[in-house]
C-alpha cells in the first residue's frame, strides 16, 4: 500500500515546509489553530467562509480508521508498530502515538503491554459488558442468558426507519428476547437490525451462538459496533413484560432506547429494553 500523506504539517511531522502563499490565498495557522483567510474585499469576504485544519494526529487517527473499517487489519489483529505507522504516513512517531491513543479511548483499538495495539474485538471479556450497563447489587458482572421469542424479517415501522436512517418499509430484522441473570428473567428487549446488513440471521443461529450477540455479528456479518446513543427512563410494567418478567403489573422498570452505530456513524441497530432492577442497577462511568 503507498503511504498517504496528510494534508497538514505539525512540528513533529516530517514533511516539507510549505512554499510562502501566493497572494489573495489563505496562509496556514499553526498546528491545532485555524487558519486566517488573506484581506478581500466586502463582496468576496462576505462569500468566501473561513477554512480550518484539524490537528495532524487526527488526521492520521482518521487514515487509520479507514483502514480499520475498510478491514485491512480485523478485530483481533495487532496493527503495524508505532514506528512502522510513522514511516507509513511521514510523520513523526509521537503523532502517531498520540492518535492511537485516542483510538484506544474510542475503544477501536488496545494495548497490550509488551506485545503491541490490536484491533478491538467483541468477543473479549471486557466488551461482553460495555454496551450493558446493568449491574448486580451483589457479585461479578457477566453475561445474561436470552431466550429467543420472536425473530422475525419484517417491513420497518417509519420511527426505526427514521432512527436506522432507512426507508419506511425497508426490509430489517425484528427480534425479541428475554435475558436472564442466574435464571431470574431480568430484561425484555426488542430489536431491530437494517435486513440487507444481516441476511441470514435466523433464530437458529442467535439459538445456537452461545457468545455476546455482537460478537455474532462482528465475525459473521463485518459489522462491528463501535458506539452507541441511549435514552433512559423510569417506566412501570404492563400486563404483557409483567409476564415474561414474573412481577406483578404495575411494577418500577428502567427503560433504555439505544441506537448502535459502526464505522462512519452508521446507525445499525435500535434496541428498546426494559430493566428489573431489584437486583442490579444502571451504572455509567462519566470520564
């Protein structure tokens, strides 16, 4: 692959300084600033909007995601070194260092000490729990049990169109399950997947698949959720989740709606559960 050049100069970048400007062009503001568009005249300052520079590091943080979601190196896989990243891109081993870092925030990427940067998977241990904020009182954190009652291709009702960014009417995957916590049913969830990315998901695949549900559709779909958005809310059971949960109707739920999105913020997926939270409790860590 030819190394690709950022369009931007930092002081650890080892790219040639640029010629002076030419007149009636913008000159380049320092590195993390933006840049000052050259004096013109009333009519073409009023037409002419200010560029900006991002950072070097994020532009390189930016190269290496292309090629991450382009699949040049796999969830799992270690990523050339620091060193090697630096001599691909021409610029200096600390931007490069210092856009891995942000990757590694981001959880796209993780250090292992002694061995190198991997490519972060759903299938670690740590990522069965950090799209599931639901905590015991007491105990170890770890994965629920699902017992699949509907799965189903169906036409996309106009609000999962609209948070999907599809069609009213698209073809999507519609799922529902029941998971429990040492056999005590604790949440209800329905599920909505764009159909055209998960063709083939059946109920006798989710059934047999015994690992988290992204894990699935990471290394049998390429689809690989890197973050999500979530709305949550205090709610009561009716009749119907009262049910499957074994409480009596009426009873105190937490409601979570999150959208799931992958590589370029591309929504793919809506889920809606509902929480018992007489044993567990709702737990985010604000940085």
């Amino acid at each position: 692959m030819n190394p690709v050049t950022p369009n931007q100069t930092s002081p650890g970048s080892t790219a040639n300084a640029p010629a002076a400007p030419a007149t009636g062009t913008t000159t380049a503001a320092p590195s993390g600033a933006t840049a000052a568009p050259a004096p013109a005249g009333p009519a073409q300052a009023a037409a002419m909007p200010s560029p900006t520079f991002s950072p070097l590091y994020q532009q390189i943080k930016a190269l290496i995601t292309q090629s991450l979601q382009s699949g040049e190196w796999k969830p799992g896989e270690m990523i050339p070194s620091e060193v090697e990243l630096a001599n691909r891109y021409k610029v200096s081993q600390g931007t490069v260092r210092k856009a891995i870092d942000e990757l590694a925030a981001d959880n796209l990427v993780m250090r292992r000490q002694g061995k190198g940067t991997f490519v972060s998977t759903h299938h670690e241990a740590r990522a069965h729990i950090r799209f599931l904020r639901l905590r015991p009182d007491e105990g170890v954190p770890h994965y629920p049990e699902s017992r699949f009652l509907e799965v189903k291709r169906v036409r996309a009702p106009a609000d999962v169109a609209r948070l999907l960014e599809l069609k009213s009417g698209d073809a999507i995957i519609y799922i529902k399950r029941v998971q429990s916590f040492d056999g005590i049913p604790t949440i209800v969830e329905e599920q909505w997947l764009p159909g055209q990315l998960f063709k083939g998901l059946t109920a006798e695949r989710l059934s047999e698949y015994k690992g988290p549900m992204y894990g699935l559709f990471e290394s049998e779909f390429g689809t690989r959720m890197i973050r999500a958005d979530e709305k949550v809310r205090a709610v009561v059971a009716g009749p119907d989740e009262a049910l499957l949960l074994g409480i009596e109707p009426g009873t105190p739920l937490l409601s979570a709606e999150r959208v799931s999105f992958t590589y370029g913020d591309k929504p793919v997926e809506l889920r809606r559960g509902l929480y018992l939270t007489t044993r567990h409790h709702y737990q985010n860590d604000l940085n």
